[in-house]
C-alpha cells in the first residue's frame, strides 16, 4: 500500500520533491558552512582571512595552511587551555551536584507525602518562569555576601540548583509504580535503600536526559560565570574568556585563534550531541520551555 | 500533569499538557515497570520527615540562589543604590527609580525607551521569522518520501546546542565588513555591525522620504523622538536578528516535526481524496491542526526573545549609538558597568513582571486549548 502510493504520480513526487530538496540542501548550506568556515579560517593566515573570507582551502600566496591561530589560543590574554579547564571543572561537579540533588527532590515530590509538598511544588513552577537575568544583581549580592565571589565554589554551586531540573525528575519518577516501593519496603529495605537501589536504577533513563542537558546548558553558561568571577580572569570559562576577547583586542582581531577557540568550545558539546542525539531531541519541549 | 498512554510526560510545569510535544521520557521507564500498572498520588513513605530530608537541599539552593534574589531585586530598586557600597547602608527612595525609567526625563528614561524600543523591533523580526521557517522546514521534512531526513534534521539543529557566545563570535566574523557575508552577497559593501541606520529609515529613504516631517522629530514618548521610535532594527540589530533566528530554528523545528508526526495520514489522505491541492491540504488542513503547536512555538518564542543578552554582549556590547541595546543588557550595564544598580534592579522587576504576564498567559491558553 505505503509502495504503490510511493510511486503513484501526485504524492509528493516530481518537481514538487525536487523543489523540497533544494530547500533542505540551501538550509543545510547556511546551517554548516558557517561552522566549516570557522574550521577552515582557524587554520588560515590572517591576511588570507581578509583578502579571501569565503574560500575553503588556505591561499599559498597568503603564507598557505598555517598553526598560527592555534598558537595564539595560549598568551598572555588569551587562556583558552585554562578556561577550557574551567569550563570542563565547572561542567563535571555542577552537572553531578544538580542531577543527584534534582533526583531526591524529583523523588520527594513525586512519590513522598509530607506537608508543604504542595507549596513546595508550586514554588518551583513559579521559578521555572523566572529569567536568569533578572537576578544578575541580587546573585551577586549573595555570592558576595556569602564570601563566594571569584571563586570555584562561587562558580559551581549556584548552577546546582534548578528548577527546571527538578520538576524533570519529578516527571520521571512519578512514571514508576508505588508497587516497587512497597515490595522494597515489604522486603525490608530502608527508605534510602529503596532510592538509591530500586528507583534510580529505573529512572535511569530520565538520569541519562538531565545528565545530557545539564552538561550542555552549564558548558554554555554565560551570564552566570560573567556575574561570578568578575575579577578573576582566570577562573573564567570557555564562553566567558571568549565573549571578552573581542574587547581586549579592539581593531586586529586574530580570527584564526578566535575562530579556534570557538570550535573549541563548540566540539564537546558536539561530541555529545552526536553521542547521544536521542536525548537531546527528545529533551528539545523541555528546554524549550525553559527559555 | 497526565501521563500519556504512552508514557509521554506531557508538559513540563507550565501547561498541563504541552499539545504535540515529544516526549521528554524515554518508553524506556514504563518498559522497565513491567506489566506493574502506574498508579499515582498515592502517599508512600509516612514519615514526612524523610519527604522534607529529600527535597531539603535542593529547597535551601532554590530558596538561597533564585527566590530570595527575586525579593533583593525588588528591595534594592525602592533605594538609593549604585552597586558600589553595601545596600543596608543605603536611603529607601520610594518609586523614585521606577519614575526615572518611566516618567522622569532624562538619560536613564531615554535609555530604557530604546532598549524597550530596540527589543520590540527585534522580538518583531525574530519571533515570526524563526516561528515560519521552523514551521516550513518541518513540513518539507515531514514528507515520508523523503531520503536523508536524519541529516538535514541534525544540521538544522546543530547550532541551536552550541554555546551562544561560540555562534556570536562566528557571525560577527561573517558579519564584518571583510566578511564572509558581504563577500556572498551580490551587493555592493555593507557595513553590518557598527550600523546604526534604521531598516525602516533606510526603507523610507528608498521611496525618497530623506527628511522626516519635523512634528515627528520635535515630539516624543519617553524622551525619545517619534522618527526614532519608528527607526525599526539597525543595520547591527538586523545581523543579531539574523544570528537569533539561525540558531532557535532548529528547536522549534524539532516542535513542530513532533507535532506533525503526531496527525495521522490518513487525515491528509482524506483531504487528498476530496480533492484539496497540497497548498489547500496544507492551509486548510495541517495549519489548524497544528494551531496548538504554533501557538507554543510563538509563545515560547515571545518569552525568549524578550530576554535577549548574551548575544548583544559579544556581538556590539549595546552600540553602535546605543541601537542594540535591550532591558537585560541594560540590567547588566546599568548595575555592572555604570554603578546604577538599584535603577537595573527597577527594570529587572519591570522585565520580569512582563515575561511572567506572557508565561501566565501562556499557561492559561495552552490549558484551554490543551484538548484540541
């Protein structure tokens, strides 16, 4: 039936399917070339990238292929193996921090009855809404006050806690049958046992969700680490010691070592995606209604 | 907060069910329940100590890093604050920053009218062009015919996980005058990132308005003049626009591919077999179906753009001549750069009093339509 549609004239055949791949392959055009030219210039002369921004290989007359770029990625103002440090530090404990603390509370709330679950349930629906930049003042107030400013700590801690990371869990352990808690309990396994044995096991699948999208969310944070390590450059991460290059070069800017080091933040993150794809896509209304 | 028959979670908080999402959870949860039947809302542990012991840590954080900033943020915008000393050594002014925003001439009015003003034209460009090409992209994917959907999928949504700032960069460099994008473009050189001209000024000036009508430039709202008002994006804004629309597409093409897929063929069959064109099939057909989808989309879309930062940051940081900056850069500028804190807590209120009316209004809508 799906092959005799297939071929019969009118079902999105001829012109009409042709018309769809030149729009795909024009999409899929601006979509990668930007970053396959990022790739190519990181490797380029700098005079090459002026006098040929859009050729894909390295002009011979312009000095050809060169690691120029890549030697820039390391000086005195630019510290991209450090903040790349950062970045991966910042991105492994803040990761582990909010998905163990997002599974209790996500446990609690979705299989637990104690007063005040209610209130405390809407409260994080209403902080879901709230936009990071709103609070650039008063977080720094408060890593201020609580001595955090300018350092690891101050850089990882906050990014621990989120809203939205609980209520995920939430969803996922509320899919598991009481039963389970039951028959551990019957069997005579603590409250504690019974979590950590029984139903993160099987929430393992949503772990492996929030563990993708946290990695990728805190990797590209940038208003956080640009309100909690203002003066200390070398605890800034990836996408903050990159967001400030710019200013602190003025005219010349070296493109290739720029172009570098966003590639460089870029691959990770697209090594994971690729790895775990599945995830990502699914997680995609999620993230959406984050914001 | 239903659980689909197929173990879908459907909306995370906001609605109570996100129409034509896919799902967040994998089928692999319910599989690894067994045949046990799901049921919920029943109390487990009686100790409720245990419940308060679980959610503690994760309540404390919540409470330390997002609520109570909410309620510094409104304290310190009825002071008298900078940002340089300790706020508790500071005098209570009443409404006095909200009146320098709104009604009080001077810079810091005339500051915020363009951010508010940058900000809509930019909301106004970059909601319906992402919400459309999202939208049309999907369609041309959803034809089952079609080979290497997985590829142009992936490439479609590739720049939507990057780092925002990573992207920034990449377009300013394609975006520079020497550039990439003036190299492809058949036009003679343009100056993209240090343009402050008005796209509709520009627009007027084509069709030989050069001159604006002098009411228009005598008289204003908020300290900022009528001709400035209907500047539209400039020249700078329009490149951030264009990086904006580029990396969201392919979230929300992700959105409606789920929702497409989720309408069954023989829906479009029959419209086939009754004689609609594709064009009728689709306008008629698939566009209202979808209308829930598109409303989510749209709406998920207002909410963001409304917040734009990181972008404004590395691209210009607010310039040229103040055209691109929006509320959020100027939350930060004001507090961070221009010792003005407690006026950038007054328009953090303000930003989130407006970002929370579109988010409840979201919720009420997505409820009543949630069934369609």
């Amino acid at each position: 039936m799906v092959a005799a549609t297939a071929r019969s004239p009118g079902e999105g055949g001829g012109w009409r399917r042709f018309l769809g791949y030149v729009v795909l392959i024009f999409f899929a055009l601006v979509f990668i070339f930007p970053f396959v030219l990022a790739l190519v210039s990181s490797f380029k002369t700098l005079p090459d990238i002026q006098a040929n921004p859009v050729q894909l290989w390295a002009d011979p007359e312009y000095g050809g292929w060169t690691l120029d770029g890549i030697r820039g990625l390391n000086t005195q103002s630019v510290r991209i193996p450090r903040w790349a440090l950062n970045s991966t530090v910042v991105t492994v404990i803040a990761t582990l921090g909010r998905v163990f603390l997002a599974s209790l509370a996500g446990y609690a709330l979705a299989k637990m009855s104690y007063p005040g679950k209610q209130i405390l349930f809407a409260l994080i629906i209403v902080l879901l809404a709230v936009p990071g930049v709103v609070l650039l003042i008063p977080k720094f107030l408060i890593l201020k006050q609580l001595g955090l400013l300018n350092s690891y700590a101050g850089l990882i801690v906050p990014l621990m806690f989120d809203a939205f990371a609980i209520f995920l869990m939430k969803q996922f352990f509320e899919q598991l049958p009481d039963e389970l808690i039951e028959a551990a309990a019957i069997d005579g396994a603590s409250a504690w046992q019974t979590f950590t044995r029984v139903m993160l096991p099987l929430a393992l699948p949503g772990l492996i969700a929030l563990t993708i999208l946290s990695v990728q969310g805190i990797w590209n944070e940038f208003l956080h680490p640009l309100i909690a390590v203002p003066a200390a450059p070398e605890l800034a991460t990836l996408p903050l010691g990159l967001a400030n290059l710019r200013a602190s070069f003025g005219e010349a800017q070296p493109w290739n070592t720029i172009l570098a080091g966003t590639l460089i933040t870029t691959i990770p993150i697209a090594i994971v995606f690729f790895v775990f794809q599945r995830y990502f896509v699914q997680g995609v209304a999620a993230t959406g209604v984050k914001g | 907060m239903t659980l689909g028959s197929g173990g879908r979670v459907d909306d995370p908080a906001p609605a109570v069910s996100l129409p034509e999402a896919p799902p967040i959870v994998s089928e692999a949860a319910p599989a690894a329940a067994g045949p046990l039947k799901v049921k919920r809302g029943k109390p487990i542990q009686g100790a409720s100590g245990l419940g308060w012991m679980f959610s503690a840590p994760a309540l404390i954080g919540l409470l330390v890093f997002v609520a109570i900033p909410i309620v510094i943020a409104a304290w310190v915008s009825f002071r008298d604050w900078s940002g340089l000393v300790s706020p508790f050594d500071t005098e209570y002014i009443g409404f006095e920053n909200y009146n320098d925003l709104l009604f009080q001439d001077g810079v810091r009015r005339t500051d915020f009218a363009l951010s508010i003003r940058n900000n809509f034209y930019y909301v106004l460009f970059v909601v319906p062009m992402q919400t459309t090409l999202a939208f049309v992209l999907a369609v041309i994917l959803n034809n089952r015919f079609l080979k290497g959907k997985g590829f142009f999928r992936t490439s479609y949504y590739f720049p939507s996980i990057t780092s925002s700032i990573a992207v920034t960069l990449i377009f300013v460099f394609l975006f520079q005058t020497s550039g990439a994008i003036n190299a492809i473009l058949p036009f003679e050189t343009i100056n993209w990132l240090d343009n402050a001209h008005g796209l509709f000024h520009n627009a007027l000036g084509l069709i030989g308005v050069e001159e604006p009508p002098t009411w228009m430039i005598e008289n204003g709202f908020m300290g900022v003049t009528y001709w400035q008002w209907i500047a539209g994006p400039s020249v700078a804004m329009f490149a951030i626009i264009l990086l904006v629309t580029w990396t969201s597409i392919g979230t929300f093409m992700l959105i409606f591919l789920a929702g497409l897929q989720s309408i069954p063929e023989s829906v479009e069959e029959a419209a086939k077999v009754d004689g609609a064109s594709t064009f009728q099939t689709f306008w008629h057909v698939i566009v209202p179906l979808m209308k829930p989808t598109i409303f989510f989309v749209v709406t998920i879309g207002l909410i963001a753009t409304w917040q734009v930062f990181d972008q404004i940051y590395a691209t210009n940081f607010g310039g040229p001549q103040k055209t691109t900056i929006t509320p959020a850069f100027l939350i930060y500028f004001q507090s961070f750069r221009n010792s003005q804190a407690a006026l950038a807590a007054a328009i953090a209120i303000l930003l989130l009093l407006v970002i929370m009316i579109f988010t409840f209004l979201q919720r009420r809508l997505i409820k009543s339509t949630g069934d369609v």
